[in-house]
C-alpha cells in the first residue's frame, strides 16, 4: 500500500511539474505589449499556485518516505 501511495504522489507530482512548464511558456509565448496587468498578474499568480502545490506533493512524498521507513525498522 505505501508504494501505491508514493507512486500516485510521484505521479500527481510530474502533472504539476508539467503543468508549471506549460504555464511558464505560454506566458513568455505571449507579446508583451498587448497584455494588461489583469492577464500578467492571472499568470503569476498560476504559477505561483502550481509551484505551491507541487512543493506540498513533495513535502508529502517525503513523509511517506519517512512513515515507511518507520515501519521498516519496528
């Protein structure tokens, strides 16, 4: 069971790191001078989000990693 849970974790993990990328070029893929602060500030705030979220998966695969470890040596 603590590999399927480390596994998911890794797995939601990617998706996020993969989203932040995704993120990250859409907004150097758009033209500066037509973007107003509404939309710039919208982006950072997303990638500021999907940063935030995969530091908890990885906070989280870290403590499973510790519990596991735990339970080994019982």
């Amino acid at each position: 069971m603590f590999m399927q849970i480390a596994i998911g974790a890794i797995g939601i993990g990617i998706v996020l790191m993969v989203g932040y990328l995704v993120v990250a070029q859409v907004k150097s893929a758009l033209p500066t001078e037509g973007l107003d602060n509404t939309t710039t500030d919208g982006l950072d705030s997303t990638q500021a989000t999907v940063f935030a979220g995969f530091g908890l998966i990885a906070v989280g695969i870290i403590v499973l990693a510790a519990f596991g470890l735990i339970n080994v040596f019982k």
